[in-house]
C-alpha cells in the first residue's frame, strides 16, 4: 500500500500552484532531475522547456524564476523531512533515542525507488539539497525570502531538534545553534565526501553510516560535559 502525503506549500514560492494540474507536477518533477543533472548554475527554463515537451512562457506562469523553483524543491524537503521525524519520535519517551532519531534522518542518504510518491523524488530533492541547497540562502533576497516565511520549514525541523535537545540536557544554553549546526554538517560533509573527500575521514563510505556516527558522537559530547 502506497501512503499519499500531501505537503501545503507557502503559496509565495509560486505564481500558480504547480500541484494542481498535470503540466505543472511535470514542471516540478523534471526541474529537479534536470538540476541535479545539469547543476543550477547551468540550467535554464528554456531547457526545462524542451524537457517537458512546453514553452517557456508556460513555465514563467508557475515560477518567478528558477531561483524561486530550487526554493520550492528545497522547502518541499525540508517539509516532508519534518514530517517524517515527527512520526519517528511518535510513542517514544526517550530523548536520547529521540535525538539518535533525528540525527539518522537528518543525516542518512535516501534510497532511490521508483515509487510514484507525490511527484517529487525525496532521494533526488536529498541530492539537490546537498549539491545546491545553500544557494536558496545565499541570495541578495535573503531578506524579503525570509520575510516570506520562505525557509520556515527549515526552520521549523531545527526548531523541533532544539527541543529534544532541551529535553534531553535542560541546562544547555545553546540548543538553536548547535540542532543549525548539526544540520549543516550533514549537509557539507556529506558533499565534502563526495566532492573534497580529504575534508573527511570516511570519503570511500559507500553509506552515510560514519557521518551519523561522528555526528552523535559530537552531539552527546557536547551534551553530556555541560
């Protein structure tokens, strides 16, 4: 049985909502393949247009822009990662197995199926994230982006973190900044092991295991000296 999530999206990051007609799922689906294969850098609408068999008008009529699609991609990750820490720490009482929790799913590689889920690929969007999530950010935009509530879900999944960390070590005076940093280096090492493996010390890893183990071992030595 095959489980349909649906994600609200902030209705800024589009012109027309692309999840509400076939055209605009493909616009979706095929910009994060054609991203991920092309780079940001070298992708184009005009590109995207031939991809989908469309124009690049018909596109601009979703997206602003193709700054404003990677965004989408992107809090669309984020959003269904939030979702799916929620429901791992559902029943559980243990804040230490609740962080070991987060810290394997923040941290490890989706794997790839063909599964028809929604009409994004998570462990394509987990790619992307990697290879051009900061770009999303690092932006002349940033400040009206953020107005926007753009990277809310970002921001809520470091949130969330945050909290387990209180509840696990309510004396700890840095809960926010350390789930952020957390999150950014499952990100950068991640791409380090991929692209600047002599940043790491597992750059022939074929698994994202002893990533999630240096990334609980910093966490709990953190912790547990406070």
């Amino acid at each position: 049985m095959e489980l349909d999530i649906r994600i609200k999206m902030n209705d800024k990051l589009f012109l027309r909502n692309p999840e509400e007609s076939a055209l605009g799922k493909k616009i979706v689906k095929h910009g994060l393949l054609l991203i991920n294969k092309l780079g940001f850098e070298d992708f184009t609408f005009k590109k995207l247009a031939a991809e989908v068999n469309t124009t690049e008008a018909s596109i601009y009529r979703y997206f602003e822009n193709k700054h404003r699609l990677l965004v989408y991609i992107i809090t669309w990750y984020y959003s269904y990662l939030e979702y799916k820490v929620v429901f791992s720490l559902n029943n559980v009482s243990d804040p230490k197995i609740k962080l070991k929790s987060i810290i394997a799913l923040i941290a490890e590689e989706p794997v790839l199926t063909h599964s028809n889920f929604d009409f994004l690929s998570e462990a394509e969007a987990y790619k992307l994230v990697i290879l051009e999530g900061s770009k999303t950010y690092l932006s002349r935009n940033i400040g009206k982006d953020n107005k926007d509530k753009l990277f809310k879900p970002y921001k809520d999944l470091c949130d969330r973190f945050s909290l387990v960390i209180k509840e696990y070590c309510p004396k700890y005076k840095y809960p926010h900044s350390l789930a952020s940093s957390l999150m950014e280096i499952a990100h950068s090492q991640s791409f380090f092991k991929q692209n600047l493996p002599s940043l790491t010390d597992y750059p022939k890893e074929p698994s994202n295991k002893k990533l999630i183990d240096f990334m609980t071992v910093m966490l709990f030595s953190v912790l547990d000296n406070t």
